[in-house]
C-alpha cells in the first residue's frame, strides 16, 4: 500500500476538467443519469404494516432506548454504544458493553465487542432500493452478517448478549421476562406501553422491541446536499465533487454502495470477524460522523478506509493513489447534520439515563 500523499500539483490537477491521473482513473467533470444507480432517501420514514407509527410508541421506544432497566445488571443501555454525540454509533474501534463505564473513545471496561458498532442512523431505511414504493418495502436484514431479519428481531439481539448489555449474572432465557415484570412494577412505562398499544397488559418482549425499533426509525439523514444533487439541483456541487462522484462509479465502488442508502445490504467478502469472513456492505450515509471505519472499526480516517480499496482487483476496484481525495470529496456531500440528537432528562425508572456513560 503507498503512503497518502497530497501535494500542490496533484491538487491543482484534480481541479482541471480532463486531467488524466497517473495512477488512478481519468478525471470527468461532466454530470450524468444517475438514476439507475442512486435515488435520493425518502423524505419520510417507512414504518412495517406490523408496527405501525404512532408517537406515544416512539416516545416510549426512546425511552427504552436509554433506560439501563433494559440491561441485565441495570447500568448499560442502548445509547452506551449508540449516541447522538456519534452520529447514534459510539467513535470506537470495538465497543464496550455490560461491563463498561464511561462515553464513545474514553469508555473503559472489560466486555469488548468482536466487531465495531455501526450506526442506527438511517435503520428505516436498510436494505432499499432505487425507486422502491412505500407500500412494498420491508427494511433488513441487520448485523454484519445478516442474521436478523427485522429491526425489530435486532433490538433484541444486544438485551440477550452478555458481552453487550445482559452481562454475565443474568440467563439469556429468562431476561426476557424479567425485564418484563421490572416494567410492570413502574406505573408509568405500564401507562405508556397500554397507550402505544391499544389494550391492556401491554407490556411484553414482543411490544418492547417494537417500540424501540420505532424509535429507532425516527432517526433519520435525508435531504444531504447529494440527496438535492440528485433532484436536480446539480449546481450545488463543486467541480470536484462530480470527479469524486464520476469516480466512484467508474472505480468500482457503486458495485456495491448503490442505491438511496448507498449499500446494497448483501454480504461479501471481508475481514475475518464474527466467525465467519463475510459481511454486509455499510450504508455510507452520514458517514463523517460515524468514525472510525470498517467492520472492524481499523481505519480512524475516511481516506484511510478508501486508500484500502486502492486496485482491488478481487472487488473489481479500480480506484488508484490520485483518486482518494475526490471521492472523499463526494462522500462529504453525503452528510448532513439535520438529524435527531434528542436525549431524554428522566427514564421512568429512576435509573441514570444512559446507564453508566457519564
């Protein structure tokens, strides 16, 4: 792998409409038909026909969200590896878990994930593709590898994982319902859920989850500049944004990040992690905030993620030393800091909200 460098004429070149680039791919200045490749996110989020919106159930899954009473030990939450202060991810390598103290890079403990925690950001939307219809669409699957069909059946995978938030004093099988009968002893999360959902004896697994899948789905990036970009509002972007953009498609990298999410949610060859050396394609939406990279969280820079797909022949990548630059560019355009960083004052518990992050 070559050393990153940038200097005045590579820069000055990159500028240039038409400048070939000697280790990389021509520059093209000219905007295209995208639309068979990217569409811009809806504007509004999709919520399934099995768990339908409606606010007293967002308000609750957020509460939820940051309640520790979720975690076997009652000091972890949800937000302990996904907080708005990191783009709803934790600006780790590896997350800490049931054991951990403290917030994003400074939080210390034990419990160590075997993969890096990606962002909830956007989670409504997973798995969409270009043009797809609201009525037709049903988000997933989630994880690296897949393994959980819904967003719903992910909420609940990190409440029964030791390393993450049940911990080791507590059964896989019976957290559940122990968590179940904490919640029916507070009167006001027992309002709350008979309010979300409609009748009596609400509160159960099955209607946690949903609630906190809901929540989750208010959380939202639509509207970047490249979401405008491709509206029509082309002038919006800088010359070298378009290079980025042309390059991207034209090095490989639209192969898989493709579509309103840029990501084609399907697994592919990666590192060796989670048992197995497949993972899925990440969303690259919003993706400054959300450092540091790859599924193992090794690259703390964006251009040092890109810089690892230099002539990647075994993902038919053609992107060379000279076009890292303009494709970051263009993955800037992706960002936008107009979302949800709502952290609530009080859970009905009693308990610190967040659990142990401060």
């Amino acid at each position: 792998m070559k050393r990153l460098h940038f200097n005045l004429i590579t820069l000055a070149c990159v500028t240039l409409f038409g400048c070939e680039n000697p280790d990389g791919i021509a520059d093209d200045a000219q905007t295209r038909d995208y639309s068979t490749i990217f569409t811009p996110l809806p504007s509004k989020t999709i919520y399934p026909s099995n768990n339908p919106y409606s606010e007293t159930k967002e308000r609750l899954g957020e509460l939820l969200f940051w309640d520790p009473i979720l975690s076997g030990d009652k000091d972890t939450s949800c937000a302990s590896c996904h907080h708005p202060d990191f783009g709803w991810a934790d600006g780790r390598i590896l997350s800490i878990g049931s054991d951990g103290i403290g917030l994003g890079p400074q939080r210390y403990g034990f419990q160590v994930t075997s993969i890096h925690a990606p962002t909830i950001m956007n989670v409504a939307y997973t798995g969409i593709k270009n043009n797809e219809s609201d009525s037709s669409f049903v988000s997933g699957g989630y994880f690296w590898d897949l393994r959980a069909d819904t967003l719903e059946e992910q909420s609940l995978g990190p409440i029964k994982n030791p390393v993450e938030m049940l911990g080791y004093n507590n059964n896989e099988k019976e957290i559940m319902a122990d968590i179940v009968e904490r919640l029916r002893l507070i009167p006001e999360y027992v309002t709350l859920f008979e309010q979300a959902f409609g009748v009596t004896e609400a509160v159960s697994s099955e209607n946690i989850v949903k609630a906190i899948a809901t929540f989750e789905r208010k959380i939202t990036s639509p509207n970047t500049r490249f979401d405008r970009f491709l509206s029509g509002e082309q002038s919006i972007f800088t010359q070298q944004e378009i290079i980025g953009l042309n390059k991207f498609i034209d090095g490989g990298c639209a192969r898989c990040h493709l579509g309103p999410m840029l990501s084609d949610n399907i697994l592919h060859l990666g590192e060796a992690i989670i048992g197995t050396d497949i993972v899925r394609t990440p969303s690259l939406r919003n993706i400054s905030y959300t450092a540091p990279y790859m599924h193992d969280g090794s690259r703390a820079r964006l251009i040092d993620a890109i810089a690892d797909y230099e002539n990647r022949g075994d993902l038919d990548v053609t992107i060379g030393e000279d076009d890292f630059a303009d494709i970051e560019a263009f993955l800037q355009t992706v960002n936008t800091d107009d979302f949800y960083k709502g952290i609530p004052t009080i859970v009905p518990s009693g308990l610190t909200v967040g659990g142990n992050i401060n």
